[in-house]
C-alpha cells in the first residue's frame, strides 16, 4: 500500500510541475536536412499564427510538398509545426516524414508556403531558402509562382521547392 500512496504522490508532483520555457524560434541557414523544431510553439508565434489545440482536424486539405537543394531531395519531417509538449498545433503542420502538409482547423485558408518554412525553422525569404541563393524556383500545380513567400497553400495539390 505505501508503495502505490508513493507512485500516486510522485505521479500527482509529476503533473504539477510547470513546461519549461521554449526556445527562441531561429531561422536556420545551415545546409539539410533540417529537422522540425522541438519547441514549435515559438515558431509557430514566430509565424504569427494562432496556437490551435493539438489533434484539432476539422477542414482538412493535404497537399504534397517536395524540397530539393542542390538537385538532392531534402526529406519534411515529421511534426512540423506540432508542439506536443504543450498540446498545440499551427493550421499547418505535417504529421508524418512524408512530405503531406496538412492544413487543418479554422483559419487553414491563409496559411502560406512562408508560414511553413518559418515553423520549419528554415529561412525563405523568396530569394533564399537556408542559405542557398541561387535559382530558387517554385512550382504550384506545376506552374510558376512569382511571389513563393505569401503562396497560400490551401487549393494546390503539389508545391514543389528548389534552389541550387
């Protein structure tokens, strides 16, 4: 009996204990892969995106999303965007290392191709994506995109990215 009042009372502290305070978000210039940040909360502040509760799945829309740098595919990882420790979500976000981007939750129709690389914690200004300068092409539904930071993603079936 004493052991079980022990694990209940170590269990009860467990749940009392406060999360730590996120990392700053920081937008990566480093050669890929690029992992998804372990604390997407403060990327996802960094987006200026809401905070969404995690699992929310109404509205859905998926589309593909390819990276290439340097004529090598960069592989999306998985949970970009998701923060589990604090139990929220961005309106976009991947679940799998897949490369499906999920737009999910109210407010999913304004997400853009720039609001992915900042909760990705990668830089993509349009010009550069990490520190890769040199023919940044972007295609959506295979055409063109003249202005790849403010793409909303919501109504493409593919976006493809690469530079270099």
């Amino acid at each position: 009996m004493r052991k079980v009042l022990v694990l209940v009372s170590v269990l009860l502290l467990a749940a009392c204990v406060s999360r730590p305070d996120p990392e700053p978000a920081v937008m990566r210039e480093s050669a890929p892969p690029w992992d998804a940040p372990r604390d997407a909360v403060s990327y996802i502040d960094a987006a200026g995106l809401d905070r969404r509760p995690l699992g929310e799945d109404t509205d859905p829309w998926v589309l593909d999303l390819s990276v290439e740098v340097a004529g090598r595919p960069v592989p999306v990882p998985a949970k970009i965007g998701v923060d589990g420790v604090r139990a929220v979500q961005a309106v976009v976000h991947t679940h799998d290392a897949d490369g499906v981007v999920w737009l999910e939750g109210e407010g999913n129709d304004v997400a853009t191709l720039g609001h992915f690389f900042t909760l990705w914690g990668v830089r993509f200004d349009g010009d550069c994506l990490a520190s890769h300068c040199s023919g940044l092409q972007v295609l959506a539904d295979g055409e063109p995109v003249d202005d790849p930071v403010n793409l909303r993603l919501r109504g493409h079936q593919t976006v493809d990215v690469s530079v270099g």
